[in-house]
C-alpha cells in the first residue's frame, strides 16, 4: 500500500477488514463533566463528528502508537435530553492476522499525520531552518509529527542554539530558571525560542514507551512545571538533542486520562531501611507493560535515601536490537524539615542478557554502573504528598506504586444507566409524549448528485422464502412522497421499490436527500415545511405515532445526514417553533447548539438509554423492529379464524408481555400481501 493514500481511501478499504472483527458501538465524547472536570460544548462536539467523518484512526491501549489493538471512527453526533455525545465504533482485532492488517493501515495513517501539517508549515518551517544554519546539511534528516511540526538529525539543537550545550551538567541536564532566559515555555515539553519560531522539546523518554510517537507524559509535566515559579524548588530537565519543532505549528495535545495522586501524608521517620518488591497482576502486566515496582531506603552519604525502578519487560519499540527502558526515581529525605529535598526521575536502559539479569536481582543489589538517562531533577523543599502525587504522575498510575504508597487502586466513577424496562428486549424503543425528540447528525462521502433537487436516497431490503430480494420502504413514507408532491416539494421515488406496512405504531422515513446546490436551502426549506405540515395532519390524526425522520444535503465536501425523532405530537410542537433549517455549515452548527439548549431544558429530568436502539449503522435514526423469529421458531405461532396470530412459548417473561398487551405480534404486508408467517409462500425471513 502507498503512502500517500487518502484517509477516505483507507477507511474504504479498511470496512472490508471491520466486517471479520468484534464491532462495539460506543460513546466516544460528551457534554457531561469528565473526572478532570473539563466538558466539551455541543459546537466543539459538532466539530469533531466533521473532522472524525473524513478520517478512522487506530484503536490503541493507553493512548500507546505502538500498541494497536483495533480501528475506530467516529459515527455522528447525538443529542437527547439529558446529554449529548459524540457516537462511534471501534473495531477490536481478534487474531494476528487481523491485527497485521492494521498495523499496513496504521503506517499509511502515521505518514497521513505527518503529511498533513508538514504540507501546511513545511516550506515556513525549512526558511526558518536555513536562517539557523542546520540546513542543508549532509546527514539523514527525518520529518516528523507529533503535536508540532518536527525535523530531526544526530545534533541538530546544538547546531542551532550551540550555548544550550554550554549549560548542560554531567548528566545532560539544564537549569530550568537557565533555559527560560531565552526560551518560553508553551506546555506539554515543548519550548519556542524567543528569538526566532524554531522550538525545541524535551528528551522522548519522557513519552510514553518512550517512543516520539507517543505524546509526553502531559499529566506528570503539569505537576511538574507548577513549581517552575517556586521560590522553594529548582528545577532541571533534559533536552532532546536530535529534533527541532517549528513553534506555530504546535497544538497542545489532551488524552483525557486521569490519575489520581494521594492526598494523604507518612511519617517517614518510622520507615525501615531495606528492599520492597510489590507485584503487579497479569492483567496490570499487559496493560500497564510493568512486571513489578522495586523500592528501596537507605543511608546513603548521611542521608536517609530512596530508590524506585519499575521493570519493564517490554522492549522498547524501534530498538535493533531488544533493549527495555525501566522508570527510576530517586530521592533524599530532610529529617529536620519534613521534606523531600531532592527528587530526580531517569530511565535505566537494559539489553535482554542484562534485563534477564536484573529480573533475578533486588533493587539495592542492582548498583550504580548501570546505563541511565537522567530525565529531570527537582532540588528543595518538596512535601511528602506532592512528592507521591509526582511519583504516581511519573509511573502513569501503575497499580504497584498505588499499593506501596498504601492507598487503594483508583476506579473513576461510571454512572450506572438505569435499567432497561424488559419491554424493549423486543420492540423497537418507543417515544412517548413525554419523552422528548431525539437529534442525530451524521456525515458520509459526497456524492454526484447530478444536479438532482429532491430525491429519496435510501431503502430497506428485505429476502423472501425464495430468497428473493426486494428494495422496501414504508408505507407512511409513500403518504409522506404523497403529502410532498402535492405541495410543490416535487421527489423522485426510488425505482423498483416496494412499499411495505409493518402494522405498528413506528414509522421510519428514509433519508430525503437534496443536491442542487444553486438552490439547497429553499429546497431543503421545503421539504421541511413539506414535512412539518405532514407531521401536523398526523398528530391530529394518529397521535399515538412515533417517527423518525432523516434529511440530507451537501456541506462542506461532505453529505451531512440530519435525523430527528419522537412522538409526533411532542415533533409537530418543535417543528412548528422551528420554522426554518440553514444549510450552511457555521449556520446549521449555531442552530444545532440552540436546539441542544431548548431539549434540554423544556425535558429536562427525561432520562435516554435508547442509543443503541435507534441509531442504525449508515448514520440515521432508525427504529429497529425485531423479527419474533429471533425468540420463538415457526411452530409456536398459531394463527386464529379471525386472522389475528398467537403464541406459545416457554419464554415466561415475553408471555407474560404478550399477556399484557404491552407487545404484540405485528404482521408485515408487502403490496398489501401478509408476508409475516409460514402461511405466505411470500414469507419474508
């Protein structure tokens, strides 16, 4: 596969992959507070289905590149009283071979990501280069990304800024209040250089599998850089000598994970001297990538002294040859002010005959002669439940430390949706009056509408006895195409298509599309007047009716899809107050958000567990009948002299529903035919 295959492309290619994997539908965003505290607004979510629409990314643990385990994209956005959320599926591999496949994918992805920005900052970013001096130069020069734009060679900083070399120590590390003289500080280890837009970043090994493909450690440098303007604290970091980023192209990147640091203080003074070794589970094992946390106090120096290693025994990616990377920490305790007053974080560097070595060892046998690279260094006053929470940051929340430390594991707290009522493990979920309109907006790939006004853009098949195929809408949709033409809202039917009436009290209307651009918006204006005067009729005549409607027309190089859904008294309320649908991208984003604000609060307490019961895969709202066949076989059902049909089944909980009356038996008639059951030779499955 080429490298410069179009996102659209690989997602293409890549559905075929999807179909042999597990799918799991899921929320990806929200409106609600996350543990952090942060939220996302309706326009930010509405943004991110866009951007999420014309491009699928790798699935990976711990926000971790090299560690892939599926694919995901994101699905559309959807909106209902008591929240909004970005929906999505992710597609988890099953086996290597699957996995393999991906990991093709992923490579063409990975050059995508760095194509894009490159294309954007690239000829800015080589004039700032040549003014520095580093180019051209007769060395492999790398492009990267990740965060800001980057280009990389053995010693490329010290050619462009040969003083920061001058202020290095033995270990290679700078004083902070030394760097800052002539470089700021943007975030996530990235510094610009106040004299020119050329930025230099921290050493990778502060990334995730220390690896550049993997953001920095974001939540430990936060803690960390929060004493950069402490009077008590000095502070020393490491460089990356091998890259140089370009300052305007960064963005400040955000994973969302949220460790816990322990609010709680010790009393150091009754701490024992001598080794601790505290294990982690296997399923921590593979998450976490850490075997195990060693610790170790000691008189050192006429110091009382701790060390920490957590070992990895995992290799670290894009080494030749295996080589593991194990977290260090070491720290010296001041007895007289009951304070850290040194605290240093390194990684030690194993090749596989000393990483088989040291498993076999104890941390204070380990010695001093061991290959390390010193990461930051903080020297002061530094209390101890800080100096845990920086720990805990380092490590990425192993569970180990957690246990050391003596606090218990932390679970983020998951709301518990309420139970589903057991009516709805067999119909289609129903909105009653009071249960407020659902909104979903999704996106798929534009199309050629050949200059097409009006038309109807998607149907249902559905397979006879004899396996025979027919393209089906409802017959509420033919009222509907009725209602249209007859109010000037001319609409191509589907040729070839069948009408089908399913007998219940749901009716799906398929996506009405438009696509003359030269006059979308009062064509779309149409339809939804067209509509809205159809759902007025209705709700006078069938007020017991829930719909589900989909509009769609071009935006922005996409097609946007725009559901709604509910009862259609409580739709033709809303409709009636909403006397005009914009088409434009800021416009339809503005109105989206309003609409957001108006559902909210006028069914305010209206809580949903529907999602999975009415969003269909091609990106629509959609009331998903169930066929009975899926809980009974043919014969159980009897038909009675009066045409209507029973059944018997051992199924007490569905009896006892059918008892009720709450669910009924529904028979489908295609052209006015029962196709339901076992007495049609026009059964459909």
């Amino acid at each position: 596969m080429e490298g410069n295959v179009a996102i659209d492309e690989i997602t293409t290619e890549l559905m075929d992959i999807w179909k042999q994997m597990q799918n799991y539908k899921g929320i990806f965003m929200t409106d609600q507070k996350g543990a952090d505290g942060l939220s996302f607004s309706t326009g930010v979510l509405f943004d991110a289905v866009y951007a999420g629409s014309k491009e699928s990314t790798p699935t990976c643990l711990t926000h971790d590149s090299h560690r892939m385990i599926g694919w995901s994209m994101v699905h559309g956005l959807y909106i209902a009283p008591d929240m909004d959320c970005v929906m999505g599926n992710t597609y988890i591999a099953e086996n290597k071979e699957d996995l393999n496949r991906l990991t093709e994918f992923r490579k063409v992805w990975i050059n995508n990501q760095v194509a894009v920005p490159w294309n954007k900052y690239g000829k800015s970013f080589q004039e700032e280069l040549l003014r520095a001096g580093v180019l051209p130069v007769e060395k492999e020069v790398i492009l990267h990304y990740c965060s800001i734009v980057m280009l990389g060679y053995d010693g490329i900083v010290g050619n462009a800024f040969p003083d920061l070399l001058k202020i290095k120590d033995k270990y290679g590390q700078i004083k902070l209040r030394e760097l800052e003289k002539d470089f700021d500080y943007m975030g996530a280890g990235v510094f610009k250089d106040k004299k020119s837009d050329l930025a230099i970043m921290l050493h990778p090994y502060l990334r995730k599998s220390l690896s550049r493909l993997n953001n920095f450690n974001i939540e430990f440098l936060e803690a960390f850089f929060a004493y950069r303007n402490s009077k008590d604290v000095d502070l020393e970091v490491t460089i990356d000598e091998d890259f140089i980023g370009y300052a305007p192209s960064f963005l400040m990147p955000s994973e969302f994970e949220h460790i816990y640091g322990a609010p709680f203080d010790d009393d150091v003074s009754k701490i024992n001297t001598g080794p601790a070794r505290y294990d982690n589970t296997p399923e921590d094992h593979q998450y976490y990538q850490s075997l195990r946390t060693e610790y170790n106090w000691k008189w050192e120096g006429g110091e009382f002294t701790f060390e920490m290693e957590d070992l990895n025994d995992f290799s670290m990616p894009g080494a030749l040859n295996k080589e593991y990377g194990c977290y260090y920490v070491h720290s010296q305790y001041d007895f007289n002010n009951q304070v850290f007053k040194h605290f240093d974080g390194a990684v030690r560097e194993y090749d596989e005959a000393e990483m088989l070595e040291r498993l076999d060892l104890k941390l204070k046998e380990t010695g001093k002669d061991k290959k390390y690279t010193k990461l930051f260094r903080m020297d002061g006053k530094i209390p101890i439940q800080e100096w845990k929470f920086l720990i805990m940051k380092y490590t990425y929340g192993l569970p180990s430390v957690y246990e050391y430390f003596g606090q218990q594991r932390p679970v983020i707290p998951i709301g518990k949706e309420e139970p589903k009522p057991a009516i709805y493990n067999y119909v289609p979920y129903k909105l009653n009056e009071d249960d407020g309109i659902r909104l979903y907006i999704a996106y798929k790939s534009a199309e050629d509408t050949d200059g097409r006004i009006r038309w109807i853009d998607s149907c249902d098949v559905l397979t006879t006895s004899e396996n025979k195929k027919h393209d089906v809408i409802e017959e509420k949709a033919k009222d509907l195409i009725d209602h249209l033409n007859e109010n000037g809202a001319a609409i191509k039917e589907k040729e070839g298509c069948l009408y089908i009436d399913a007998g219940d009290n749901y009716a799906n209307i398929p996506v009405i599309a438009h696509g003359n651009k030269d006059s979308l918006e009062d064509d779309v204006n149409q339809t939804w007047q067209g509509i809205c005067s159809y759902v007025d009729k209705a709700a006078s005549g069938a007020p017991f009716m829930t719909y589900a409607f989909t509009l769609a027309w071009p935006m922005k190089g996409r097609m946007v899809q725009f559901s709604f859904a509910g009862n259609v008294k409580e739709l033709n309320t809303w409709m009636k107050n909403t006397p005009k649908l914009p088409v434009g991208y800021e416009d339809f984003r503005k109105w989206i958000e309003k609409q957001s604000e108006l559902i909210h609060k006028v069914w305010a307490g209206v809580k949903s567990f529907e999602r999975d019961k009415m969003i269909n895969d091609d990106g629509i709202l959609y009331f998903k009948r169930r066929n009975i066949m899926h809980d009974i076989d043919a014969s159980q059902i009897v038909r009675n002299e009066d045409g209507s049909l029973t059944i018997k089944t051992e199924n007490k909980e569905l009896n006892a529903l059918l008892e009720s009356g709450l669910v009924f038996i529904c028979c489908n008639r295609l052209d006015g035919m029962c196709v339901c059951c076992n007495w049609s030779t026009k059964k459909i499955e």
